[in-house]
C-alpha cells in the first residue's frame, strides 16, 4: 500500500508541473465517455436542485415520490393539500418491469477468452431469460481496471472496460451481440431516437438509432440532440411505435455507462422500453486519496439517472474504503456519507441550466450496488468454523452493514434482504476456496497470491445490494452466482418494479373536480350575514347637535361570523370624523343580531366640523345674503360603511343627512359686522360681550377641560342663539340651560370651524414658528406683522378677543399661577393656527400670548409636544425693531374696545 501511494504522489506532482500539461487523451476514443474529473462530475453548484421546488406543504406528508413532485407544481395550496390525498393510481397508468442488479468485484482482471456471464445474469443456455425475462439489467463493476498510480490519475487507457462491456452484450444478446446499437457508450438521448425511429418504418430497427442518440459528455457534439427537453405543461411525451424483437436484432439496448477509475456501472433495458426512456443522466463522486491537490477516484461511486416512463430511478454503484481493523468502518460511512451529500444529476454542459439537479432523494426508487467492504466484527477461526459448519445465519449480527445501519451512522433508511448465501469475499482467485486457509501448498500459488495468503484475511460480505423506496418495488431474488475469475464473488438481485406514466387528461380532470368540489366547501364555510337597513337615514343636521341612526347585521349563515369596519380608501379611517360608530367589530353566531348605532355630531375644525362635508365651503359674498335674507340650503351629509366579513365579503351602508348651515363653519369675510366695535362679525363680538361680563361665573374658563364644565346641548343652544341674531334676531345668552363654559366652548370652536384660521398666513406662521421664547420680540412688531398681513375683519377679530385673552391672564397673573395664563393662550394658539394634532408649539404660544399683552415669563410654564423650531439668528434684530406710530395705531390699553 506504502509503494503505492508513493507512485500516485510521484505521478499526481508530475502531472501537475509547472508546465501545466493536461494528461494525454485516451488512445481508445470511446473512453472518452468513462473519464470524468471527479470535481466537474460532483459539483451542482450554479443548479436549481429538485429539493428546493418541493412544497413544504407535501414535504412533511409521507407521499409517492412522483405525487410528491407533481404537488409541487400546483399553484393553490388549498388543492394542493387535496391531491396529496388522492391514490396515485387515479392519474397515472401502471406498467409492471423487472429489473436485474448485479454487482462483482472483477479484481483488476481482464475477462479471459469466451469467459461466460450467463449463469450470473440468470440466463439459460439460448441466450434469453424465457418468462423472468428482465427489462432493466444493471450491472456494476469495481476494479474492472486495475488501481495502478497510472490508472487512478486517469493517465492510461483503459481499454479493458470496453473488454467487460462485449462479455456482457454477449451473455445478454447472444447472437445478436457486437452490433452498433449495442456498442453505444454514455448517456442514451431519446429525441434522437424519436427522430431516427420515424425517418422510415421500412428501416432496419437495427440501425434506426444513430451515434446522435447518445451524449457524449467530454465534446459539444449536437445541440439539437439535447437529451434534456423539457415536457410540456402536462408532462405528456409524444408516443413512438415500439421496436420490434425479431431475429437477429438485440433483445436489449445500452442507455448508460459512466466510470470512475475502477467503478463502473452499465445500465441495459430491452428494444421495446427505449421510447419510454428519458432524462438519462450520470456522475460520480470520488472518496478516495486525498492528496490536497484533490481527492482520487480510486474509491468512490459512479450513478445513472433516469427516468422509465415517468418514474424517476437512480443506480448507484460503488467501492467504499478497504481495511479490516477495527474502526476502519468509520471510513466507509464517511464515504457513504459523502457520495449521499455529493452525488448530484445535472444537465450536461450546453443544455438549458435552469433545469433542475437531482439527487438521490428525488427517485421513485433508488437501488445501491457495489463492494460496500464491510467486514464481521468475529475473530478469522469463528468466521471459518461457522461457513464450514454451513452456519452463517450466525454471523449476521456481526456484520458491519447490519450493525452501521441499525445504528443510523450509514445507509439509513436503505433496505436489504436477508442474506442466504456464503459471504463473497475472499477467495482465490480461480476456486471456491477462501483464501488464507492455510491448507495450500506454496508451490501452487503464485507469489502474488502466496502474499494474498498470508494476509490471511477473513471472509466477509463485501458485496452488497440494498434499494431504497417504499413504493412500487419489491425484491424476488438477492443471491450470490459461483464464478471464480476473481476474488470476489459476484451477486445479484432480481426486483419487481411498477413504473407509473402519467395521464395528463386524468390529472386534469382529478384537478378540476378537487377545485369544484373546494369551491363547493368553501362557499359552505363561508360567513353568510345580511343588512336589514342599509341606508341610514339621520335627518336635519345642525352644527353641534347630535343626531343618530342604526342599522341591523344578521348572520343568516351556518357558521360564525367575525365583521369589523374597514376604510373604503386604502390607509383612510373607517368613518368621518363627524361620526362615531359603535361597535366597529364583533362576532355573530349563526341566527345572531347585532345593532350597530350611528351617532353624528357636526362641530370642530376641518375633519368633524363643516368643512369635512363636500360642497360646504363658502366664501363669496352671496353667502351673506344667503345668511340674513333667506333660510340657508342644506348641505348634503353623506359617508359609506363598509362591513368586511372574515373569510367572506363586504357590505356597504349608507349613511345619509341634510346639514343646515350657520355662522360657525363659515368663512370670517362673508359674516355680518356690528356697528359696534367696528368691523368685528357680529357673532365673535355677541361671543366675547357675554364672556367679558361673566369670568366671574366661570373660574377655570379655557383653562380645564370644556367636558368637565360646559352643559350637554350647551353649545348647540349657542350655535342656534347666534345664528338667529344674524338674520336680524335679537336674544340673550343669558338663558337656562347656557353657561358660560358653554358660550366659551362655542367661542373656541368657531375658531377651529373657520375654513381659514385667523393665522393661517404663511408669512405670519412663518415668522410665529422662528419665534425665540426666551427670547420673543416686541409687541409693535408683531402687531405690525399681523396689521400687514391679515384682513380688516381678522385683525378686527384678533384685537377684540386679545382683550379677553388680557383680561384673563391678568387675573391669573394676579394669583400668580403661570400654568394657567400658558393653559388659556395655548387654547387660542390651538384653534387661531393651521389645524395639527399636536399641541401648538411654544414659539406659537409666545406668539399669541405676545399679541395679547402677556408677561413673557408665562411661556417657562408650557411644554409642547411638538418640536421647537430654531433660528437664533433672527431674534434678536426683533428686540430692536420699531414701526411707525401710524402703522401700529394705537396701544392696547386693556379696555374691552381698544382701537
């Protein structure tokens, strides 16, 4: 062993010189088709494999692997859970073969002349299997060359394959052996054959499949011979005229052979099966020296894919690591284990690379033959005593194979019939004797094998055959044949097979039905509700009066039903501001009812007040007369519910109202003024009036929550007060039933339901959020901004609720409660800026309280939840700026008319 890796190191570091020189090419041509470099062979790398398109569904449910790959291909998972559950048998045919497996350790020999097969394939002296006839024979060597260092590094010809390949061809075509169909060499291609078998039907069936039908995988031979077409939507595959058996035409046809060194497998099927052969592909996996330039193929496996109508089969032939001491059989299951990870079925060079790699896992059937090497754990004398004894069923339970497998540590999951006959290893070569009995006299044996003997190795069943797969296979035979060109003894195992083709029409029908009859089931289990009114009807609406409605949900259906309220616009609310729905989710039980209540309530700023109905704005001067001569036209108050089901659909109520317009909601410049003060709408000064004579009666006003103190209707009562003074009326708020927190309530939203705020200027916002609070400008100059900037009315607005505003905070200031003065200016801030839902910010509520004559150390009191604006550089030119005295007018003196 020591000479010899000392001859592959020498060769692998002179094949690898600085010259760089691939090895000379076999002289033999055919060989081409066995030599493989074993990283190309083994690698998928840049494959989609056929793991990653299984459903995660499918994968966890114990199913045919061919149900298990057609799953994967529906779309819907709904159905694809129903076909799972389907038999396989209800869209496929069933095609019942047998197949012949048989594996021999020739020992590096070359078949002598004549040497005969026949008794091991199972064939009778005519050459034929009569009525067990096989229909698929797969045949596996190892050390059909021998392992010299030349050899293993692929340097050398290997035309002693091709000597093996005619003893088979012989014992399985007899006669009919040795012709050009029966020569081929690599992978068989079936859309050649399809060409070549409808060219003539007067041909010679013997001559109608060309070179053209086998891929040879070291050139680019012909692209439109591709092997690797792709099936259409169905899987359906044009269906040729069988090949005749007639005499004088080989009874069976070579698909694939592929070689690893000394491994070699050969798979034969019979004339009539070639049409159903398909996607046949081959690699190999090396697992012997490593010699850090890679691993050698002296050990190792070579396999063929295929696929036999539409059942995918793989054969795996292989010759696991040598050695009798103990632990040894760890390596040969880190070799199992690395031909399982490894061994991958691509497409070969130049065909379509978004076609999947396969592995073993995705075979209907998988069968693993070879000299697996593994040996009994029994001292040699034991071993020998109990085959002479013809007591081998004793030594089963020492079998290495036996033990690994039962341990889990390799071929898991592999199964292999009780072993009947002697163990297969180690004999002379030439006799039924085991080797190393010590009953040979030196003379008769060669020096060679008198080394052998010395050796004295114990018998053991080297050679295996284990399958994989728990459907449609079944062994029948699994024995050993007596021939004794080698050390080993061959053997074989006769299984019976149901290859499946599927019937795209069945597969389509079964599908269709599975949808009709889901549909049926769903539409069962699906919620079924009904909506009694679906039009809700709310009346006259007016500003702050509450309004309300109701609706009906019934489930008219079998089972439960969750609803809730969705937006009918993507990311909207599910209802206007200016309603309130209650319950916006639930869950009715079947003959259930759930009353849904509506409650509108127009009032507020842009989303709750007028301005959020369509239509409702107004500012051209025709509103005022529409205001004081005549009553004003509704406006109409409309919004759409939608109630999703879970599971099921979606119903729409709608929600239907007529609002009466009034002052609030309306633009500043289209209200009447008073004579008195000048310029102010009537409504703000009627407003203001009432509250300047009635703070005493309202501790707290706009500093707690208007919910805690104002009166229900309050306010409403207030709308319809101020509405009616408008139009010429005259009334006092001095009434039961209206307090002051109600008419302040009202003051504050009339503000917000302004469809532009008092400052709503860009120019005015702007300069209020660069406002410094520690540091706030002086009182003419934002007197000066909102004189330039804002109308007569809004300025005349501004300056007579300003003097409320004073009148307010010095009373605060007086008790010396900051908290309430910021609580009262931030109030107005609120609703005088642009609508946000944020509190105002501190630089607005210095701002207002600026304009309002304010001590500026109130603003250390408030926090804002909105972010400060910065713009240090502009405050302090503030400081020093003065306007004109007739620009500003005259100052506020604290009076409630100050102008």
């Amino acid at each position: 062993m020591r000479s010899f890796l000392a001859d592959v190191k020498r060769q692998a570091l002179q094949a690898t010189s600085t010259t760089n020189e691939r090895a000379p090419a076999p002289t033999t041509a055919w060989v081409s088709d066995f030599d493989d470099d074993a990283s190309h062979a083994s690698s998928a790398g840049g494959f989609r494999t056929a793991h990653d398109a299984r459903s995660s569904a499918a994968a966890t449910v114990e199913l045919h692997p061919l149900a298990r790959e057609w799953s994967a291909r529906v779309s819907s998972s709904t159905v694809r859970q129903a076909f799972v559950r389907e038999s396989i048998d209800a869209y496929t045919s069933q095609h019942p073969l047998k197949v012949f497996c048989g594996s021999w350790n020739t020992n590096g020999k070359a078949p002598k002349e004549g040497m005969d097969i026949r008794s091991w394939l199972k064939m009778d002296a005519r050459g034929g299997f009569g009525a067990d006839a096989a229909d698929v024979v797969v045949v596996g060597f190892q050390e059909i060359i021998p392992l010299t260092p030349g050899n293993v590094l692929a340097v050398q010809d290997s035309a002693q394959t091709e000597m093996w390949e005619a003893v088979l061809d012989r014992a399985l075509n007899g006669d009919a052996a040795n012709q050009e169909s029966t020569r081929r060499r690599g992978a068989f291609s079936e859309s050649s054959y399809e060409r070549a078998a409808s060219r003539t039907s007067t041909q010679n069936v013997q001559d109608a499949t060309p070179d053209a039908s086998w891929v040879n995988f070291e050139d680019d031979a012909n692209d439109d011979n591709d092997l690797f077409q792709a099936m259409d939507a169905r899987n359906a595959r044009p269906r040729l005229p069988a090949v005749p058996t007639m005499k004088g035409v080989a009874m069976y046809r070579p698909v694939a052979q592929k070689q690893l060194v000394g491994v070699y497998v050969t798979v034969w099927v019979k004339a009539t099966l070639l049409t159903h052969v398909t996607e046949v592909r081959v690699s190999t996996v090396s697992t012997g020296i490593n010699l850090g330039l890679g691993v050698l193929g002296n050990k190792g496996a070579a396999a063929v894919w295929m696929k036999l109508r539409s059942t995918p089969l793989v054969f795996i032939c292989s010759h696991l690591s040598a050695g009798s001491k103990p632990g040894d059989e760890v390596k040969r299951n880190e070799d199992y284990k690395a031909i399982v990870d490894q061994l991958a079925f691509g497409p070969r060079e130049g065909v379509d690379m978004s076609q999947e790699v396969y592995r073993i896992d995705d075979a209907a059937s998988a069968i693993w033959i070879g000299d697996l090497n593994y040996r009994l754990n029994l001292p040699d004398n034991v071993v020998r005593t109990s085959i002479e004894a013809g007591n081998i069923s004793s030594l089963l339970a020492a079998d290495q194979l036996n033990i690994e497998r039962v341990a889990g540590r390799a071929f898991a999951g592999w199964h292999e019939s009780e072993v009947t006959f002697a163990p297969t290893y180690k004999y002379r070569p030439g006799t039924n004797v085991y080797s190393g009995t010590g009953d040979t006299d030196d003379n008769d044996v060669e020096g060679a094998q008198k080394k052998e003997e010395e050796k004295k190795r114990s018998p053991a069943w080297c050679d295996r055959i284990l399958w994989k797969g728990d459907f449609d296979i079944n062994l029948i035979d699994y024995g050993r044949a007596e021939l004794t060109h080698s050390d080993h003894k061959p053997v074989y195992a006769l299984f019976s097979l149901v290859v499946r083709e599927l019937q795209p029409q069945k597969l389509q029908d079964l599908l269709s039905n599975l949808r009709r009859q889901l549909d049926a089931e769903e539409m069962k289990s699906q919620p079924t509700c009904a909506i009694l009114n679906p039009t809700v009807d709310l009346g006259r609406l007016r500003y702050a009066e509450e309004s309300s409605g109701r609706f009906t949900m019934s489930n008219t259906g079998d089972v439960p039903a969750n609803f809730s309220l969705v937006s009918p616009v993507p990311g909207g609310p599910p209802y206007p501001a200016w309603l309130n729905v209650n319950p916006t989710s639930g869950r009715l039980l079947p003959g259930e009812e759930c009353i849904v209540n509506i409650l509108a309530k127009i009032e507020g700023g842009r989303m709750s007040g007028p301005t959020a109905l369509s239509g409702s704005h107004s500012t051209s001067s025709n509103a005022l007369d529409t205001l004081v001569d005549v009553e004003p036209q509704p406006k109409a108050a409309d919004a759409i519910l939608v109630i999703r089901l879970e599971n099921g659909r979606d119903f729409f109520v709608s929600v239907q109202g007529q609002y009466t317009p009034c002052v609030f909601g309306q633009s500043l410049e289209t209200l009447p003024t008073a004579m008195f003060p000048p310029n102010v709408p009537q409504v703000v000064g009627m407003l203001v009036d009432h509250l300047f004579e009635s703070t005493s009666a309202a501790p707290g006003l706009f500093r707690v929550p208007f919910d805690n103190v104002a009166t229900k209707g309050g306010m409403a009562a207030v709308s319809r007060a101020v509405s009616d003074i408008t139009r010429g009326g005259s009334v006092s708020l001095s009434v039961p039933g209206v307090n002051a927190y109600d008419v302040g309530q009202s003051l504050i939203s009339f503000f917000s339901a302004l469809p532009e705020r008092l400052l709503s200027s860009s120019a005015v916002v702007t300069a209020a959020d660069t406002v410094n609070p520690d540091l706030p400008p002086s009182k003419d100059f934002v007197d000066a901004l909102v004189n330039t900037h804002l109308s007569i009315k809004a300025r005349a607005t501004l300056r007579h609720t300003t003097t409320l505003v004073h009148r307010l905070t010095e009373e605060c200031a007086q008790t010396g409660s900051a908290p309430d003065i910021a609580a009262i200016v931030s109030t107005f801030a609120k609703c005088w800026f642009p609508e946000s839902s944020m509190m105002p910010s501190r630089s607005r509520v210095a701002f207002v309280g600026i304009l309002a004559g304010c001590r500026p150390s109130f603003i250390r009191a408030y926090v804002a939840d909105a972010v400060e604006p910065t713009s240090a550089a502009f405050a302090p030119q503030w400081a020093s700026l003065a306007a004109p005295a007739q620009t500003l007018g005259t100052t506020s003196s604290g009076n409630l008319i100050d102008f």
